[in-house]
C-alpha cells in the first residue's frame, strides 16, 4: 500500500496557502517574531562587542543562533500548531473521517514548514547580512547539513507535542509553543555546553539540536572539521524520530480507547 | 421487501456483540445489527444512549472494546483509508474550518476524498442545498442552518455509499430542518444510498428511515419500522415510545426474535 498519496499531501497544503495567501496577520505572525528576535539580539551582541571587542565572532554566533533556533521552532510548530488549528475549528473529525493517512497528514505539515522555513531563514539572512554583516553563507556547506538536522529534530518535537495534546487534550495546548523553550537551555543555542553546571552536561549531548549549534560555532570559528557534530546529530535524530513516531502510535491508539479523539472536539 | 430478495442485497456494515465501556461506565451493551445497501436506518435514543459513540466506532475513531464491526466486509481501522473513501460524515457538532471560504473548504475536502471534476462537483451540490450564494463566504460567519447545509455539501462531496449522520439537524429551526430532512431523502432515493442516522427528533427518524434501532442505555431494545416500535409498546407516536423509555414506563426487554 503506498502510504503517502501526493495529491492528497496537496490537498492538505492548499488549505495553509488559501489561510497564509488571504490573511495578513498570519503571514506577520510568521514573519515578525523571528526578525524581532534577529534585530533585538543584534544590537544586544553589538552593545557586548563595544564593552569588550577581543572577540568578534561573538555576534556572528548569537546571529547564527537567532536564526538556526528559529528554524527548529518553526519546524516543530508547523506540525503542533497545524493540529491545533484543526482542534480549534471543530475540523478535527472531519479530518479523521477524510481517507487520509497520518503520514500524509504529517507529510503535508513538512511541507507547509518547510516552506515558511526557507522563506523566514531567507529573510533573516538578508536582515542579518544588512544591518549586521553577518553572512550566514560563511557557514557554506556545513549549512545544509545543518539545516537539515534543526528541521529534522523540530519535526520529531512537534510530533511529540501532538501525540501529548491527544493524550492530554486542551490542557496540554500551551506545549505547542513551550516545548522548544524548554529544550533551549539544554541546546547549547547561546552558550557552548561548557558553560553548563557539570551535571547538566549529560542532559545536553542528549540533544540533537546540541551539535548543530556546537558546529555551527565551529564553523564560524574556521573549523571546518566538523563531520563528528553533523554524524552525532543524524544518529540521535535518527533515534528520536523512531522512538516519536512509537509514541505517537500510542498515544493516537490511546485517545482512540478513551474516545478522546470526539471529545477534544467538543 | 419479501425475505428471499432481502438476503441477496449487500450488506454494507455488520455489527456483532459490539462493546464499548469508558473505563467502568458502559456506553455500548454488545448491539449488533446489520445494515443493507440502499437502506436508511435511524439510531434513535436519549442523550447518553450510546449513539455518537457507535457512530464513531463505525468511523474508526473509537476502538471497541469487543465485538466486529465490518464495513464493505472491512475492518474500519485496519483497512480505513479504503472504508473512509466510500463513506462520510457530518454531524451538527464538527464544523469546517472558518478561516476559510466555503467553496476554498469543499475543494480542500474534495481533494482529499480525490473527486475528479471538482469544480462542477461542488457547483452541484451547492445549489442542491440552496447554498449556492455563500461560496465566496467565510465559512467562520454561516448561521447554524447555512453551516449545516455546507457541511452536507462535504459529506456528499464523494458520493458516499455510507453516509453517517450523527444528528445533523440538532442545530436547526423546524423549518430548515424540514428542508434538510427532505433534500436527503431525495438524495437518498436518487443514489440509493445507504445512510445510518441518529437523532433524538422523533420526526426526522419517521421520516427518514424505514428501519429504527432503539438505543436505552447502550442496548438496542427495539428495532423495526416505526410503525412496528408503535405497536410494540402500544403507544401512538415515537416521541410517546420515547418518552415512556426515557421514563422507564415500560418494560424494556428486547423485542422478539428480529434480531439476526
Ligand atoms: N470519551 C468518553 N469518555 C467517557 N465517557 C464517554 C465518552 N464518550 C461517551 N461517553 C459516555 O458514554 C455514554 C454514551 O455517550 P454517547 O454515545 O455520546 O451518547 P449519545 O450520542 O447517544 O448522546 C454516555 O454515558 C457518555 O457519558
Ligand atoms: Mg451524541
């Protein structure tokens, strides 16, 4: 049986391009928070590089990770927000009763995310470039690689949040945009994982998204041997993104039990 | 319909000893019936009586907790791509997302059900239920009654063999449900659709459906024609049967050996 049916994947996505082509607020909403972010921790990183200017590449690694922890976030909201939406309009059934599957479901948040990424990333990068001389292009091939491990492990934490609102319905909502807030201090965004507390280390090479931001800082600092980050990111996404799709089985089987799937509807 | 022909007709769903309980509380007492194409039967019974959620197990979006349950001679969440895309749903408590149009949410849907000529497809049934003019309307600002008839729009979008209905006319003044109640009877009797109906409106069930399962409590405690419930339990209209159910008036021991 082939799982994931394209014209139905299309169908899905059309639904976001008549919301994001109509309404202006939610292209906003896309658009100004990460380039707030990107403006605000710019001159934050310059005002720093006045007070003590031995090391200059301290802005290009708070730019780099302004715009590399956007794409995570993005990745997972793309996925835990579409779900929400359909909770939110009393679409949800309407869906489950549509003959589609959940990969294509799923297949389809990628693309929509995928989509928003690549525009966001390409904005900020241009903002970046303009009003701070940092050119993300620097990173050059490690970039891909990179990119693709941030929107690898924001996909499995927005599936993660999803299978947790079936589990635990309405309550569980705020998760959509919490959970890459909570993983952040762990993440090694800002600050390499040599600033945490020693026991907080384990926690953080833990973390997929950890070796990205580590070799993103490699990079920029002219290191270009940075194989061993991309390899451990991939093997721990890798182990995530299976461990997540278990649970979301689960978890869809559960609300199915407990009839939750209505309920959250009403 | 004489017994030999009835036996060769298809049997669209089979449902056998089917349970449901939600952890001690039981809302299916093992029901099992069986529907035939081309039939209009109405699920009938007081808030609580097990009907959205077998409705919902015929979906897929509930799991039993015993009993089969077969569509087309399918498994409905083992095979449920294939029994979703000849079946479909509306109910007066889903609603299609309002941040989009009304004919922008049909194509959406139609896609997804894979309708070819869906242009012409929607055209068709919006003016079959006289919504032809709120095409270009957000679907978020429909009044109960235009919304209703949208959502029938949906759920004829792909020509459903099964059409379950789970109680679509709540929302409706009687006149519009009036309205709704005949569009789908002739809907039904053009495409010989095979239709599962709940309600607690004893009008729309002696209307529409030729066959009644009375529901009490998660049991199926009489099922026949109306006028067969009727005479059953003495009383002159459904809403009297009903009311004396609601009330425990009468005994409600299962009727005769109908079942199969
Ligand atoms: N998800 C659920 N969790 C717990 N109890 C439920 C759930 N869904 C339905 N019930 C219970 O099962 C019984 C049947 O409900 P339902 O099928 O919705 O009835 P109806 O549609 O006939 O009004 C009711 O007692 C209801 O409280
Ligand atoms: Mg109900």
């Amino acid at each position: 049986m082939i799982l994931v049916r394209p014209d139905r994947v299309m169908g899905l996505c059309n639904r976001y391009f008549y919301i994001y082509t109509r309404s202006g607020f939610r292209l906003l909403d896309v658009i100004f928070w990460p380039v707030m972010d990107l403006v605000v921790w710019g001159l934050i990183a310059k005002y720093f590089m006045r007070l003590n200017s031995d090391n200059p590449t301290a802005v290009s690694f708070l730019l780099g990770a302004i715009i590399f922890f956007n794409i995570l976030n993005r990745a997972q909201q793309s996925i835990s927000v579409s779900f929400l939406e359909d909770l939110w309009s009393r679409n949800l059934l309407n869906a489950f009763v549509a003959p589609i599957t959940v990969a294509e479901f799923v297949a389809s948040t990628f693309v929509v995310g995928l989509t928003q990424i690549f525009a966001v990333s390409l904005i900020m990068s241009v903002l970046a470039f303009c009003l701070y001389t940092f050119n993300i292009l620097a990173i050059s091939f490690a970039l891909i690689p990179l990119f693709l491990n941030l929107l690898f492990m924001g996909w499995s934490v927005g599936m993660f949040t999803t299978a947790l609102i079936f589990r635990f319905g309405h309550q569980a909502e705020a998760l959509a945009w919490a959970v890459p807030f909570l993983i952040q201090p762990v993440s090694a965004v800002f600050y390499p994982v040599s600033v945490l507390p020693d026991w907080l280390q384990p926690v953080a090479y833990m973390v997929p998204a950890t070796y990205v931001f580590e070799g993103m800082r490699a990079v920029l600092s002219g290191n270009v041997e940075i194989a061993s980050y991309l390899l451990k990111a991939a093997g721990l996404n890798i182990f995530y993104f299976i461990a997540i799709s278990i649970f979301f089985g689960a978890m869809l089987n559960s609300a199915r039990e407990r009839g939750a799937l209505a309920k959250l509807v009403l | 319909m004489a017994a030999d022909i009835e036996s060769e007709v298809e049997t669209i769903v089979s449902v056998e000893k089917l349970h449901k309980s939600f952890g001690k509380a039981v809302a299916i007492d093992e029901i099992s019936f069986q529907i035939k194409r081309g039939e209009v039967v109405g699920l009938l019974g007081a808030n609580g009586a097990g009907k959205s959620t077998t409705i919902q197990i015929l979906l897929g979006l509930i799991a039993q907790t015993s009993g089969k349950v077969s569509i087309f001679g399918m498994d409905p969440w083992k095979k449920r791509v294939a029994v979703l895309q000849r079946c479909n749903f509306s109910s007066a408590y889903v609603a299609l997302p309002y941040n989009l149009k009304v004919i922008e949410n049909l194509d959406v849907f139609a896609q997804l059900y894979g309708v070819s000529n869906r242009k012409k497809k929607i055209e068709e049934l919006l003016q079959l239920f006289e919504v032809d003019h709120l095409a270009q309307k957000m679907t978020g600002g429909l009044s109960s009654g235009e919304s209703t008839r949208v959502n029938l729009c949906k759920a004829l979008l792909n020509d459903p063999e099964f059409l379950l209905l789970d109680e679509p006319t709540a929302s409706l003044d009687p006149d519009i449900a009036d309205k709704v109640r005949k569009l789908l009877a002739q809907v039904q009797a053009e495409r010989h659709m095979t239709v599962l109906y709940t309600s607690h409106n004893m009008r729309d069930v002696q209307e529409l459906c030729q066959r009644v399962l009375f529901l009490h409590q998660g049991k199926i405690i009489a099922e026949g024609s109306s006028e067969a419930i009727l005479s059953h339990f003495g009383q002159e209209t459904l809403e009297e049967v009903f009311i004396a159910i609601a009330r425990n008036q009468v005994t409600t021991s299962l009727l005769s050996g109908e079942h199969n």
